[in-house]
C-alpha cells in the first residue's frame, strides 16, 4: 500500500461507512471522518452518524473529527485542515493505516490538495455593509469572488455574509502560500445508481424519523442552542427546526426536506464529477456490490 492515506467518498446513502469500517477492520486502519456536520455533539440521527457502524465483528473502529465541537457552534474550513492534520499524524505514529472517508467533498479536497486556508478574522466593517442586502444580491457578491460550487453557504443570509467574508480576505492573502502539503491518497469512490440512491435515502428519512430526529432537534433547543444555529447547518436540521417552531407543518417539513436531500445528493455528485475535472483520480466501486468483493475492488486499486 504505496499512499499512506486512503479516501473514500460517496453521496449520501450510498454505503461508505460501513465499507470504510470493513476495510478499516482488515488493514488495521482508523477511520477520520469527511463530514462537515457530524463534527457535532448531540446531533446524531439527523446527521446519520451510525456509530454501530464502527464496530466489526466485535472490534470497536477508531475515528475521529466526530463530536468535538457542540451544537451550536461555528466551525471552520482552516479548523478542519488543523484538525484533519492532527489526526492524521497521530494514526501515522500509531504505525496505523489513516482512512479518510465523508461526503464533504470540500473538506475531502482541502486536505488532498493542501488548500491554502487562513483563519479568517471577522469584519465587522464588511458585514455592516452587507446586512441591508437581499440574499439575492449576497449571492451576486460571493460570485463576483468564485464560482458557487457550494450552495449551501447561500442557504442563508448569515452564512452568505460570512463566506464572502471569507473570500474578501483571501483575496488579499498571497496566493503562493500554503499552511499544509497536499497530500497523496488513493481515493475510492462508491457510486450509487441515481434511482437505488433515491430510494434509499426516501427510506432512511423515514427511519430516522422513526428513531426520533424531532425530539433530537426538539432537545437541542432545549439545551439553549438558538434556533438559527441549528437552522444553519442546513438540511435535516433546518427543516425540522421549522416544523418545531410551527413554520412548516409536517407535510410540508417532510416533502420539503426529502426533496432537499434528493438535491443534495446530486450535488456531492456534481462536486465529486468536479474533483476528477480538477485532476483527482477516483477509483468507482458499485455501492451494489457485496461487502467482500467492495473490498476485493479496494485492494486491487490499492495495491496498484
């Protein structure tokens, strides 16, 4: 196994955790999570963390970059470089094989090709001048810095203001600097047929439902986190958010947010498409496969 790391990526449903678990299990390996929202305490059924996945054959996977900060809270690109780095030095000291594996293909691509990250400082100045702005127009603003590969830092106006913060000061950092190396992988992708992934998520949303995703963001609340934090980290958290605080009614929550799952998905997709545009060789594995011969797959690609 020529790279130190091995990355696994895939849209949401597709499998890769438990795939990355398994192949963990046999390589003596210790996974660290590609997730920007399960980084979260307390947020575990809305952001699908499945922590029995982590157990094979009665051994318990170690991971990492889940649970450190609580709900609530702002976390950073630059932050999960830092932290990413951190983990992966100590699995390489531990002589232990570094899995890195997620669906934030942002995050996934910081670190492979060593994204030169500062720690942005807040401008309280820019932001007074962008608060009277339509969203509208805040996203005309974050395009006139980058194309909006990431959706997701319009969903809101806080979120639009805070990335073009973020672009503002770069756009005045000296472009040849870079806190991390990029780093070398081989990357696994499990690719899902798009009517099988669909499927799966109308079936996992209803599960987690079931398991009581409500009364998780109803007792996130409860512990005093503001209700447009948690609205901010999108998805899961944004819609049912809503519906508890009596701006959507089930129905609408339901349809609204498997609907925004379903896009989202597409968007990984789409993001992933552009890793390999961008010159990131990804080695597809059918999510369909079973387990053995997803791992025999993994092998031959990483023993290539």
């Amino acid at each position: 196994m020529k790279d130190k790391l091995i990355t696994i990526l895939g849209p949401t449903a597709s499998g890769k955790t438990t795939f990355a678990a398994n192949l963990a299990y046999r390589i003596n390996g210790e996974i660290i999570s590609g997730d920007s929202r399960q980084i979260y305490r307390s947020m575990d059924i809305g952001t699908g963390k499945d922590i029995s996945d982590y157990f094979i054959n009665g051994k318990s996977i170690p991971y990492h970059l889940i649970d450190i900060r609580d709900a609530g809270e702002k976390y950073t690109l630059f932050e999960y470089q830092r932290d990413f780095h951190d983990a992966y030095a100590g699995i390489i000291s531990r002589n232990k094989k570094p899995i890195l594996c997620g669906g934030t293909g942002l995050y996934i691509e910081s670190v492979l090709k060593g994204y030169n990250l500062p720690d942005v400082p807040s401008n309280n100045k820019l932001r007074e001048s962008l608060q009277n702005k339509t969203l509208e127009e805040l996203t005309d603003v974050l395009k006139s810095y980058r194309p909006l590969h990431n959706i997701t830092d319009t969903d809101t106006k806080k979120r639009a203001i805070r990335a073009i913060e973020i672009e503002a000061f770069r756009a005045k950092q000296d472009p040849t600097e870079r806190d991390y190396p990029p780093i070398e992988s081989c990357v696994l992708g499990v690719k899902i047929d798009r009517d099988l992934r669909r499927k799966k998520i109308s079936e996992r949303l209803k599960a987690r439902i079931d398991e009581g995703m409500i009364d998780e963001v109803k007792s996130i609340l409860d512990s005093g986190v503001a209700y447009e934090n948690l609205i901010y980290y999108g998805l899961e958290y944004k819609f049912v958010t809503l519906y508890v605080i009596g701006k959507l009614s089930y129905d609408e929550m339901h349809k609204g947010l498997e609907t925004a799952i379903h896009q989202f998905a597409k968007r990984q997709m789409t993001w992933f498409r552009g890793m390999e545009r961008r010159g990131l060789k990804i080695n597809w594995i059918d999510a369909n496969l079973p387990i053995e011969q997803k791992l025999e797959k993994a092998y031959s690609f990483i023993c290539m």
